[in-house]
C-alpha cells in the first residue's frame, strides 16, 4: 500500500501538547532547522502553563483541542492538517529532532506507510518508569501475535505517516492507547509500517510525564481487547470456542465414564451431562459466530478499499 514517491512533497510537523512549556520552543526550534519547508503545528490540550504562547512565539502554528486526551489530539491533527507526509512528535524533548531524515527516508521512496522511531534499543537510564519497557514488551507480543507482525515499540510517540495512512487510519482512542491504535489500525489495512532504533532521552528539567501506569495500562489492555474483537473475530472467538469445547469434553467425561462403566449403563451425573451439553453447544454457537462475523470484516474492508479507489480515480476528460 506504499505511496508512490512524490516530488518536492509538502511536509508537516505535528506535535500534541500538555503542559510542555519546558520543553516546547526547543522541539519547534529544532525542528524548523531540520525541516525549514515544513510547516509546524503545536496541539494545545488545554494547557495552562504558557505552552502555546511559547510555541507561537517560536514560529508554530498553535491549534487548540478542548477535548482532553492524546487520542482527541490525534484525531484533530488528522482531521485539521492536509500534506503529503506528515511528522508526529510529542512535545517534551525526547526525541531527536534530527532522526526526522531518518524516518522520512523510507516514506520518500515509496517503501512504507508508516515509519516508527523506537526507543528501547538506544535510551537513557531514566527514560522509562518501572514496568514500561516489560509492558511494552508484553504488548508488542500479543500484537505480532495476532497480526504476525514484527512490532518492537508499540508506544512510540515520534512517527511519519504518508497521507493516504492519514486518510485511512480512523482515530477512536481518546487517550494514550492512540499510539496502540496507529499500529493496530495499519497492520489490519495492511499498511508497511518500518521501525528504526532511534535515540530517546530522559525528559529535562520541569518536564513531566502524564502517562499513568496502571490505568493508561488497562486502557491499552482494552483497546487490544477490543481490536481483537472487532478486527479478528475469528481469532478472538475461535479462541473461547476451544476453551468451551475443552471444558465441555473434560465436565462430559464424567457421565461417559458412568455409562460405560455402570452395567445398567445409567448416568449419575447428570448435571455434569447437562453442563457439558451446553458447553459444547455454546463452543460451536462462538465458531459460527466467529466466521460470520470475520466474513462481514472481509466484505466492509473489501467495501472500503473500493471507495478509497474509486475516490482517488482520476475523473475523465
């Protein structure tokens, strides 16, 4: 699904902002060095401690969401900036402003979608709070598990996206499982997404991280659990159908025994008989709802890649 590359592309930095005013005039300051065409924009979520000003005064275009929450932030950022390749940054300085070329790299020629800077190959000591990184880890697993992908950094905040990955990617998290989305939403379009080691520092001096760790932690938790839900169902209710099957099979193992080794063939256990009648019942009820339910996914993103493409059809002279 990789963009065929583009002369001269308009490019845009977009950065989500809280409470940076420690960090923010450097992050717009280093990245009009870096990209002096690209046009800068700074996400004010409703700061209070001088954010934006300090952002406008640095030379970014400063748009406020009032809606709080990194994945409201997203989902304006995608909603308000139109250009060919767009550049995603949090605001508190840890990321280097000069990997952009980097990232930029595979999107100029044409070889991804979505390019990813991670973090946990290169870091500082104090980069990552207790159980982030095992975290991190555990969730990448599960992801690579059910799209067999090869995610290594699922909360990296420091991305590029061509603008068809912009268009295509619809934003329904509102707060810091967005960045669970982003990867989530592009591995089911099949999107080529790249990741490149990047490296990441600690946050400076009056800088603050808002990410809570347990409850931003379920969020994250919920969000896979819903993805798997809704995007493979197959795979999601296949799963409970073996288990209800193996219950099944275990509970009616039981009465089976009593038949075949009562002499008058009589079952004694009849509630175990009953209860794993149902078990099995509801196991194939879950598979057949799984393949209806993966059948319709297929047929919505069938429907969906046919309007992208008769969107981007060219109307005849």
């Amino acid at each position: 699904m990789a963009e065929e590359p583009k002369q001269n592309p308009d490019i845009a930095v977009v950065i989500p902002c809280y409470q940076e005013a420690a960090a923010i005039g450097k992050v717009v300051a280093d990245f009009r060095r870096e990209l002096p065409a690209a046009k800068i924009y700074v996400f004010d979520n409703n700061c209070t401690d001088g954010t934006p000003d300090i952002a406008a005064k640095a030379g970014a275009i400063v748009i406020r969401e009032k809606r709080q929450g990194k994945g409201f932030v997203v989902a304006s950022m995608f909603d308000f900036v139109d250009a060919d390749m767009l550049v995603m940054v949090d605001g508190d300085d840890t990321y280097e402003a000069g990997f952009v070329h980097e990232l930029l790299k595979p999107i100029l020629r044409g070889d991804a979608d979505m390019t990813v800077a991670t973090r946990l190959t290169s870091h500082e000591d104090k980069s990552f709070r207790p159980l982030h990184v095992v975290g991190n880890q555990a969730v990448c697993g599960i992801i690579n598990w059910m799209f067999h992908a090869q995610v290594s950094d699922i909360f990296s905040g420091y991305r590029v996206f061509t603008r068809a990955a912009v268009r295509q990617i619809p934003i329904t998290a509102r707060g810091f499982d967005v960045e669970t989305e982003l990867t989530l939403q592009a591995l089911y379009r099949g999107m080529v997404i790249q990741e490149m080691p990047a490296p990441y520092r600690a946050r400076g001096a009056g800088s603050f991280s808002k990410l809570n760790t347990f409850s931003d932690g379920f969020r994250v938790l919920l969000k896979l659990f819903l993805i798997l839900k809704s995007y493979k169902p197959l795979t999601f209710f296949g799963g409970i159908s073996l288990v209800l099957l193996a219950l099944g099979l275990l509970v009616g193992s039981l009465p089976v025994y009593d038949y075949l080794t009562d002499p008058n063939h009589f079952v004694h256990r009849v509630p175990s008989a009953i209860l794993a009648a149902a078990l099995v019942m509801l196991s194939f009820f879950s598979l057949g709802l799984g393949l209806i339910l993966n059948s319709i996914n297929l047929r919505l993103l069938e429907l969906e890649k046919l309007l992208i493409k008769g969107g981007n059809r060219r109307p005849e002279n």
